[in-house]
C-alpha cells in the first residue's frame, strides 16, 4: 500500500532558533533530498524550506516509518540533536492535500494571503522533479495545487494589501518612523527577498538607499532599475555609520553582524539610533546586540504583530478560498480513485475519503 504523507516543522509549533538550525539552502537539496527519501522510506518526495518551515511531502508503503524518521533526517543531516518530534507536525491522506492546497494560496503563511510562498512551493517542487525525486502522485498533486491556488487569488481578494514579509518589513520601517522621508536604508544581501523590499522601499520618499551584497556585480544589476547605490561587501561597515534602518536578507550560514563588529560603529554614530531588521533564517544578526544601547533589533517573527492587524480584510477572504479549491481537489480526488483501480490496491488516497 502507498501513502500520501507530509509534515515538518513551521512557524505554528516551532521557534525561529530551531528552525534557523534545519534550514537548508538551495544549493543543499542534491544531497538532502536523497537523504529525506532514504530515513524516511519514501518513493517520491518533495522537500520546502523558507523562513517560516521546512516541511516535506512524500508518497510511502510505511507512514510509520515516515513518521519516525523526520527526526532522524534532520539530526543525520544538520547534525543537531532535538527533541524533534516535540516540535513537528505530521499528516496523511486529506490533511496532507488540504495542507498543500492551502498552503500554495497562502492560507497557512504566517501573513496570510503572502505572494512569495507559492513561487517558494514551485521551485522546491521544481526542484525535486528535476533530480527525478517525484514521479505520477506528486507531480499530479502539486500541479493541481498549483492551478487551485491562481484560481483562488484571482478570484477573492485573499492578496489584498501589504502583507509580504518584505512589505510588513517595510510597513514596520515606517511605523518606527512615521515616515521614511528623508531616511536613509540599506539593504543586505540582493536576492529574491532583498528585492522585493527594494521595490516596496519605492516613492517612500528615502533619502538614501544602499545595497551591499557579497557579488558586487549583482548589486549593481539590481540597482538598475532602482534609484539606489550598490556598495561592495566590503563597505557596509563602514557606510552604516550613516544610515537609520539596516534590512538584512542574506543566505550567509552564520551571523554577519555580531556585538563585536557593531561597537566600534556605535561608537561612531555617537548615539544616533540603528535600527536593523532580519529576514533571514538563519538569521543574519546576533540577537545579542538589541541589548546594545541605541540598537533596536527586530526579526522575522516579530513581523507576525503588523501582520495580524493587516489581516482584517483578508480573512473574510479564507472561507471563499476555501470554496473555490474544494473542485480541484475533488477533481486529484478522482484521479486518484481512478489510478488505485488500475493498479489493484494502491492507497494513497485512503484516509482522505474517510477524513
């Protein structure tokens, strides 16, 4: 018998700091990936990571086995020994296709209704299909997902408003300041999230806009169509001295600001508050240095306040989504019935009927 099966950690059960610790970047999945498959006994599987969670979704003849190897998985790879299961979350059959669904049209974001979580959903797919990880279950699911979640967000106004974690980054920004007029902004790092700010940092009125990024030249392509500066890596020690908010978005491993490097700059600013804003997971800064004075530190979990008082308008918005993917999922609900038939007692979809 097979089974569809899915789980991990995400923002619901578990903290930041653990989930900082089993991140896995993209260039990792080669090597994860057949390892997920391997502790967890599974014949196709998907692996996600993003701020928010690192989930799988797989297809299994032992969902017990699945289950007992997530934890198994992450100590063999990451190496850090945790009371794993504590924190993670498991499902099967229905649950894992509701899970999926709704989560491709953001319905299960820490901001509900987010954009990024479905360009984010389809690259890990896209990813798993193309070291041949996924085969006639999963990529019929996450295709179905994928066209359940446009119908939805075309059809409600589930995306309403500022809410992407770039947007609350910068909402928060704002509300700190009361405007950004006149302040000046950098940005660490220039990758898909690194942009996105740029372009909501836009006709905020910003005095000055710097982005520093390990590839000088990519700061530089970004820039182009931004009115900004892009500064060599090098420089952004230096150049904070002069800035109010620092919005850091990297892929480094390890913390790329610390107290030791940001005292010699306070020193520097001679009192003048710094305020620094983490996207990244892992993060990017110590969490240490807000007990420094004048530094005030927030990260991506403290972006969950903005983002309940934005949600408003939007949660009227879920039961309507809801609705609108019930038909798609019926519809992989057919299929599979039709597919267990020909192949004489496959059970993928058992414990979705009788959920």
């Amino acid at each position: 018998m097979q089974f569809l099966v899915g789980g991990g950690l995400n923002y619901e059960k578990s903290p930041l700091e653990l989930r900082e610790r089993v991140a896995f970047r993209g260039e990792e999945l080669g090597r994860a990936l057949p390892l997920l498959r391997q502790e967890l006994g599974l014949e196709e599987a998907v692996l996600l990571s993003t701020c928010n969670r690192v989930e799988y979704v797989g297809i299994t003849q032992d969902a017990n086995r699945c289950r007992a190897g997530w934890a198994r998985f992450l100590e063999s790879y990451h190496g850090y020994p945790a009371n794993w299961d504590a924190y993670s979350q498991f499902r099967q059959g229905r649950a894992c296709i509701d899970h999926l669904f709704e989560l491709v049209s953001g319905l299960r974001s820490m901001v509900i209704g987010e954009t990024e979580i479905f360009g984010q959903v389809k690259a890990a797919y896209e990813a798993a299909h193309r070291m041949e990880m996924t085969g006639v279950w999963l990529n019929r699911l996450f295709q179905t997902s994928f066209s359940a979640a446009k119908a939805a967000r075309s059809r409600t106004f589930i995306t309403r408003g500022n809410v992407s974690v770039s947007s609350v980054a910068v909402e928060l920004a704002e509300r700190l300041f009361g405007n950004l007029a006149g302040r000046s902004v950098m940005v660490l790092g220039a990758g898909e999230a690194s942009e996105k700010t740029l372009r909501a940092l836009e006709g905020r009125g910003v005095s000055l806009l710097l982005v520093a990024n390990r590839t000088y030249d990519r700061a530089c392509e970004l820039m182009k169509e931004l009115h900004g500066e892009a500064i060599h890596w090098s420089e952004f020690l230096d150049r904070s001295v002069s800035v109010d908010i620092v919005i850091s978005s990297t892929s480094a491993p390890h913390y790329i600001l610390t107290r030791e490097r940001l005292l010699p700059l306070l020193e520097r600013r001679k009192g003048d508050p710094l305020f620094l804003i983490d996207l990244a997971v892992p993060r990017d800064i110590d969490p240490s240095v807000h007990s420094l004075d004048g530094v005030y530190l927030y990260n991506i979990d403290d972006l969950q306040l903005i983002a309940r008082q934005n949600l408003e308008d939007r949660a009227a918005e879920i039961v309507r989504c809801r609705r609108l993917l019930e038909p798609y999922i019926e519809r992989f609900a057919q299929w599979a019935d039709q597919r267990q038939k020909r192949s004489h007692g496959s059970d993928v979809m058992r414990d979705f009927r009788t959920a």
